[in-house]
C-alpha cells in the first residue's frame, strides 16, 4: 500500500482552497465564502402575500429579491448588490430545477425577479443565460418563453454539447444513453468512466447562480442546488441513479470540480411552496406555503435548511412505515469545506 499517496477527497480539498484563496483578489466576490469561521449566513425572506392558491404573486417576489440581495450583500441599492456578485464582462447562468415541472420545480416568477434586478442594474441581457439539462425539460417549464420576454438565452447541458476533456471519473459502470458523449462505443479501454461537462459551463458561464426549489428527493434527501448542479452539468449520469450511497459520494465530488463550484456567486433557495413529498411528479396535497426565499453564497446551508424542511413536514404526516430519508450527502460537502452542513452553525438572518 502507498500510504504517500493523497486521497481524492484531499485532493478535492486541497483544490477547493486554492481557487477560494484566488478569487479573493477579484473586484466582484466569485467563490463561496471560505470555511475559517466555521459557520455560514442564510438571508430569509418572508411574506405571507407572496403565494395564493399555491401560484406566486410576482410583484411581491420582486420586492422579496430586493430586499433578500441588499440584505446579504450589506448593500443600500440592488445595484451595489449585485456588483459585489458579478463583474460587467460576466456570463452569468441561472441554474434551474426544471423537470419537475412550472409547480413543484424553481418557479419563473423568481428567476423572472432575479434577472429583471440584474437588468436593470445595468448587466446586458445578452450576457444572461437560464439553464438546465435538458430542453425538454426546459420548455415543459416555460423557460424558453420566460427567456424571450427578458431578452436572454435559456439553454440546456444537452443541446450544448458535452467537453471531452473537461470531466469526472470513476470506475462506476456505465448505462449510456443516447446523448452522452460516448453513447454508441464499445465499452472497452476506459469508455463510460467519464462524465463530461457541459460546454455551456466550459466556453460560455462564468459565473453561476442556483436557484432550487424546496423539493423532496428519494436519494439526496432534497432536490436541491448540489444535486441540481451535479447532475445537471454532467452527462453519463445514469450509472449513479437509484444508488443513495454513491450519490452521496459523487455528488460533492462533481461539484467540485473546476467549472462548477469555483463559478457559483449566488444560491437562491425557492421555499414559497415545500413539497415534502412526489419528487418530481407534482402533488400538492403533499405541499406547504412558506412564502420564503432564502439567499447565501453557502449551497451546502440552503440544503441543509430545505432538507430540515421536508422532514419536518413529513414528519407530521408520518405514515407506519415511511423512514426519515438518511444521507450522508450533506455531511460530505462540508468534510470537503464546500459548507456548512450542521444546522447549529447556520446563521439565519430573518426579513422582515
């Protein structure tokens, strides 16, 4: 055994401070907060207007985003926020939960208020970009047509193509499918080990924000901006689906990797409505209003808080035999200092 040589998960880390320590130079903040206190900052949001009926009331999410940027930015104006998030030459990507569909996936009418304030602090909207996985997916959520309104792009990992060599590897075996770079070579010398980024993460976005909805997952715990991100930037995917303790694993380990991460400035947490249970099929019998939206550079915190959300809820409709949903997904994110996991070491910062 050579006991010299480092772990993945060392590697990872060690990867992971030396492009924190390197965005600290640059005039806009580009990496997620470091990990020397310990601790991370939520901003929430709260409105009770802000739902009815389960739809949004847009002009109260507007006014929710303004107050939720100039609150976790420490900024008196929307513009001073967001120059403190991205710089003028910045492609920036809005990273949407988009398979589930308009109701229980990230809702328009906050992304609708996200880009309409970057806009209208002067960012050029042909540097904007709304983005998923697949198109398909994108469309049944009525992206496209949100994106022609504004005057942005919205486009999916799919359609633009997959970075030979840009990728994640492991011996995982693989299930191609029609779409992956490798789909249709035989699996010999190494094919089917890669899970390629999409070129739309490295030629086109330069910075990343999430915005997830509060939505349960059957194998993460929650549907959320670590598992959307991971899952939605990578092809050949499939091999890791149905395995909750490989996910756990691979996900964090996807996200750190160099055109993922290192490009987040913004995590949205959509929690106007949490669905506790249905995954991606739409049951709002299974659904609570929370009229909430949470914002930190911290994604680890914003799962964290959703995950406590969805098993709380849960938990009061608790059938005979359904069992809290354990990962240790969470838990491994912060082992590698991407954030803060531990809900005791979550600053929430209320508004109003």
């Amino acid at each position: 055994m050579n006991w010299m040589r480092p772990s993945h998960w060392m590697i990872v880390a060690l990867g992971l401070a030396m492009w924190s320590r390197a965005g600290a130079s640059e005039s806009a903040s580009s990496t997620l907060p470091t990990t020397s206190t310990n601790r991370a900052s939520v901003t929430v949001v709260y409105d009770p207007a802000a739902t009815e009926a389960f739809s949004a009331n847009r002009a109260v999410v507007r006014k929710m985003v303004e107050s939720g940027l100039m609150a976790l930015t420490g900024k008196s104006t929307t513009e001073e926020a967001w120059r403190t998030l991205v710089l003028k030459n910045d492609v920036v990507g809005f990273k949407v939960t988009s398979g589930p569909g308009p109701v229980s996936g990230t809702r328009t009418s906050v992304v609708r208020a996200l880009v309409e304030s970057l806009i209208q602090s002067g960012f050029s909207p042909d540097r904007i970009i709304i983005w998923d996985k697949r198109m398909a997916d994108l469309r049944n959520g009525g992206w496209p047509g949100l994106a022609t309104d504004l005057g942005i792009r919205c486009e999916g990992s799919e359609e633009s193509d997959w970075d030979p060599t840009k990728f994640y590897e492991s011996p995982m075996p693989a299930r191609l499918i029609a779409g992956d770079l490798e789909f249709g070579l035989k699996l010999k010398d190494g094919v089917g080990r890669r899970s390629h980024v999409t070129k739309l993460l490295t030629q086109k976005i330069s910075k990343i924000i999430t915005v997830a909805p509060v939505l349960s997952h059957n194998f993460t715990g929650v549907n959320g901006h670590l598992t959307g991100l991971a899952l939605g930037s990578v092809d050949n995917s499939l091999r890791f689906a149905g395995e909750p303790d490989r996910l756990a694993e691979v996900i964090p380990e996807i996200c750190a990797l160099d055109d993922l991460m290192p490009k987040v400035v913004l995590g949205v947490s959509d929690a106007l409505i949490c669905q506790y249970r249905g995954e991606e099929t739409t049951l709002l019998h299974y659904a609570k209003a929370f009229n909430e939206l949470r914002f930190s550079r911290d994604l680890v915190a914003l799962d964290s808080l959703a995950m406590a959300d969805v098993e709380s809820a849960r938990a009061e409709q608790r059938s005979g035999t359904e069992k809290p949903r354990l990962t240790d997904l969470y838990a491994n994110a912060e082992l590698i200092e991407m954030g803060v996991a531990n809900r005791d070491r979550i600053d929430i910062h209320r508004i109003p």
